[in-house]
C-alpha cells in the first residue's frame, strides 16, 4: 500500500471575546461608512467579519446597539485625541493649534468612522453621535477663550468654532471622495497639518479680538 504522509497543519487559534468585539466594531464601522445604516444588515457585517450571525448576536443585541457602540467608541477616542493634545500645551494659541492637529489628524485616519457619524440617519437617538463630537470640540474650546465674558457667551463662541470645523471637515471629506485616490502616510499628515492650521488660524484671528457684549 502505498504510504500516507500526514500533513500537520497549525491549529487555529480562537479571538478572545474582547479581541473578537474590538474585530466585530472595526469590520461594522467600515460596512455602515460604506453602505449606511439602513441598507446595512447584521448578515452584510456577520459576513465582511468572516463569522456566523449567531456569534454577531452574542455581542450585540440588535444593530441599533451595534451602531450605538460604535458611535461611542468613536467619539471617545476623538475626546481622548483632544484631550491628550491639548494637556500637552500650556498656552492658548498652542492649546488651539494642537487640538485642531489632532482633530483633522484623527479625521484623516478614521475617514469611516468620520463619515459614519456625519451620515447618520435622521434618528434622534442614532444621531447622537455627531452631537457628542460637536459638545467634544465645544467644551474643549469654551475654556481656552481667555477673555472677559460670561460662560454662555464663552460657549456660544466654542459652539461657532465647532461649526466652522464642521463645515471644512464635510468639505474635505466631499473632495477625498472625488479624487478617490491613494494618498500616502506622509501627504495625510500634511494634510492634517494644512487644514489644521487653516481653521485654527482662522479661528485664532476671530477670539483674540472678542470682548463681553452685555
């Protein structure tokens, strides 16, 4: 009889539960920035993640709970940039530059996550998202306006600044699309650097000549 040589083979290894969740968000994030939320279906994610709908089920009641964790995740990562960039200054102007950097540099990087929030559904609840970051970027620019005025006037301000980030991230997002090409590691940064301080001087020119209107 002719002889049979076993082939071993390297036995698969199981993701742990917290690995197999941090997986689950990732493949979702980008199948929501890719097809929206309505048209995306727990089958559409269970299938890009490689694993069977019963095990998406495990982790994620419902694909509203789905997408609600991961708008929180999101916006907690983003807070956590612009907290961690804006701890490393101790001047204002440097405190704006540096959030702003981080803010278009995070953009940059999560294109999806960004696109995912800022195409949610006209959903009170699913559309919390993009409000968390609008407060995020507010109460991160509302203390750093050194200038006699009250606090509701100091957040009316923060909240403009906020629109006007907004406003250019929607725009640059609009024309990453277009060119639908690859850009490098190194072009991201710049960048993020370009727009950063494009809006951050911008911003900076319009508060330093504010002052208390009664």
């Amino acid at each position: 009889m002719p002889s049979v040589t076993a082939t071993a083979t390297a036995p698969r290894r199981r993701l742990t539960a917290a690995r197999r969740r941090r997986q689950l968000i990732d493949v979702a994030l980008e199948t929501f920035a890719r097809t929206g939320f309505t048209a995306t279906t727990m089958e559409d994610i269970a299938t890009a993640a490689g694993v069977t709908k019963p095990l998406l089920y495990q982790h994620f009641a419902s694909k509203r709970a789905l997408y609600l964790e991961l708008i929180d995740d999101v916006t907690a990562r983003l807070i956590d940039a612009l907290g961690t960039a804006a701890g490393a200054e101790t001047v204002f102007r440097l405190q704006v530059d540096a959030g702003m950097r981080a803010y278009f540099r995070f953009t940059i990087e999560n294109q999806s996550a960004i696109r995912m929030l800022y195409d949610a559904p006209h959903d009170e609840e699913l559309a919390r998202g993009l409000r968390s970051i609008q407060d995020a970027i507010a109460e991160f620019i509302s203390p750093l306006i050194e200038a006699d005025m009250g606090e509701d006037h100091r957040r009316t301000l923060a909240i403009g600044v906020v629109g006007m980030t907004e406003g250019v991230t929607r725009h640059w997002l609009r024309q990453r699309a277009q060119r639908g090409s690859i850009v490098s590691d190194a072009e991201s940064e710049e960048e993020a650097i370009m727009l950063a301080e494009r809006v951050a001087d911008f911003a900076w020119s319009g508060l330093r000549g504010v002052h208390r209107i009664s």
